[in-house]
C-alpha cells in the first residue's frame, strides 16, 4: 500500500492574465471578452485563503501572458507515487493545441521548485492530469475519464507507467468534458455523482466504488457543484448556490465552504480545476 494522501500544499497559478480569448467547452461559448479581471483576482485571493485557512502552504505559479488557461492548474500534471515509493509529476498531453505550452511552465515549475522528476505519456494520446483522472482517497486507485479530453488509450499507458489500477469512464455529455466536473471524491465511500454525464456501465462501477454516491441535480451540476475540492476527507469547498447538493454533502457528514468562482465559471472551470494538491 503507499497512499498517496494527505495532501500538505495547495499550487495555484495566479489569475494576472486568466480570460476568455478561444472556446474550447461548452461554457465558454459567448464569453470571449467577458472576464472581470479584478472580480477574478478577488475570487481567486478566496480560494488561496481558504486552503491557508484549512492549514495549507499555498504555492503559486507566475502568470504567462498568452495562456489564459494557465489558471486551471489541475490539467497540466498528475502527481504519483510510484511502486518504489518515490513522488513523480506525469506531465499531460493538452487536446487543445492554445493549452499545450501550459505543461512545460508547470514542468519546469516542478523541477525548480520541487527537485520533481516528471515524465510524459509519450504524445500520442491526450491526457489532461487531475481535469480527467481523480485518485480514489484512501486507495490505490484512479478513476479517469475519456472521450471529450483525454483519450481512453492514455488510461492504459498511465496503469502501466504507475502500476495502479485505472478505471475507465466514458463521459457522453459536452457540458460535462473533464471527470472534475462530474464526479467528486469526499472520502474512500462518499463521491458526488452527476448521471447524466456517465453511460450505465460507467455508474454502475462509480456505484460500485463509492457505495455512498451523492447523486447532483444536472442545474446545480452547471453551476460547478460537482468541481468542489475536499483536500482532507471534512472540509468540502465548492462554488456558492448549489443548495441541494450542499444539503446532502452536510447531511453525509462535512463541512462545507461555499466561495464564488463566476469569472472562471465563464471559462468551464471551478475551485477543483483551479488546484492542485501536493504531497
Ligand atoms: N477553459 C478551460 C478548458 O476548457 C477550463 C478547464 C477546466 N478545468 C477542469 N479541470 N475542468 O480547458
């Protein structure tokens, strides 16, 4: 066994230059142009003192003019522990050509800032990190999306390269393009489910593995109810006005943190997309 929690930091990359300038989702769709950069700046400052409030060291990668995606710091890499105990960075292979020089800044921000070693999956198949593919807590296992981003041959590459078991599910709604934004870890049995997102196959292996699924309602699913962060297996943080999910998330035991993320709502992303936790 060699879990790969707990977490003991948060990275973030700061918004300076986070927009809407190509769409590439769903959500993005009429929103070019249309980011209140300092309302962002803000919202973002409350994500950073939530998790320094929750006792995490928050690292931050520097702005990069030109990437305005560089802010959803959970696509670029996927931090593993290997069989041999030691800690690497997978890199990602962004779909998108506008997001691929995103990987090298979180690369080299691993390799300077954390002596990490990263590895990549080879470029033959997209891989977007902690957007598609979510540790189970407390197990040696990932479940990991495919279809819209990542691409189901990098499932197979990824077990191989970690030895852990990956569990393949196929996402069949475009609103819905990364795993983050549909399915939720809270703890090894508690996850947030949105159905509307998997095939049939694909819930009966999510029910199967979280024997305590928390079914979200597809409208507050839109609004990111299912993009929250749960760092520590107590506190769930997540974007604000989702009241039926919120309700069941209290009712199985948590403690909820709710925070506004509009701005970057406007781009398909939310408090989960915008970290990544580190051992
Ligand atoms: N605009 C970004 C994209 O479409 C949003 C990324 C959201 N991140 C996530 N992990 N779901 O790539």
């Amino acid at each position: 066994m060699r879990p790969q929690a707990p977490w003991e930091s948060v990275l973030l990359a700061d918004p300076a230059h986070f927009d809407v300038t190509y769409v590439i989702n769903p959500h993005m769709q009429g929103q070019v142009g249309n980011i209140d950069r300092p309302l962002a700046r803000s919202q973002w400052r409350a994500i950073a003192d939530t998790y320094r409030g929750l006792g995490y060291l928050v690292h931050v990668v520097a702005p990069v003019e030109g990437l305005p995606d560089l802010v959803f710091v959970a696509n670029q890499s996927f931090p593993a522990k290997l069989p041999d105990g030691r800690w690497v960075v997978v890199r990602s292979n962004m779909r998108s050509p506008m997001r691929q020089p995103e990987v090298e800044i979180l690369a080299t921000w691993y390799e300077s800032q954390r002596q990490a070693v990263t590895i990549g999956l080879g470029d033959d198949h997209a891989f977007e990190a902690k957007g598609d593919a979510r540790w189970h807590p407390g197990r040696e296992l990932i479940h990991c999306g495919f279809g819209y981003r990542t691409q189901r041959p990098a499932l197979g590459v990824l077990s191989d390269l970690l030895q852990v078991p990956v569990v393949a599910l196929e996402l069949v709604d475009p609103n819905f393009d990364h795993l983050d934004t549909c399915l939720c870890p809270l703890d090894e049995v508690t996850a947030l489910v949105v159905e509307e997102a998997f095939t049939e196959q694909g819930l009966a292996l999510l029910r199967a593995a979280f024997p305590q699924a928390i079914r979200v309602p597809y409208d507050e699913a839109m609004n990111f109810a299912a993009n929250g962060n749960c760092p520590d297996g107590r506190h769930f943080v997540v974007q604000q006005g989702n009241p039926v999910t919120v309700a069941r998330v209290r009712e199985a035991g948590f403690t909820l943190i709710e925070l506004d993320t509009s701005e970057f709502m406007k781009s398909g992303g939310s408090v989960f997309c915008m970290t990544m936790m580190l051992p």
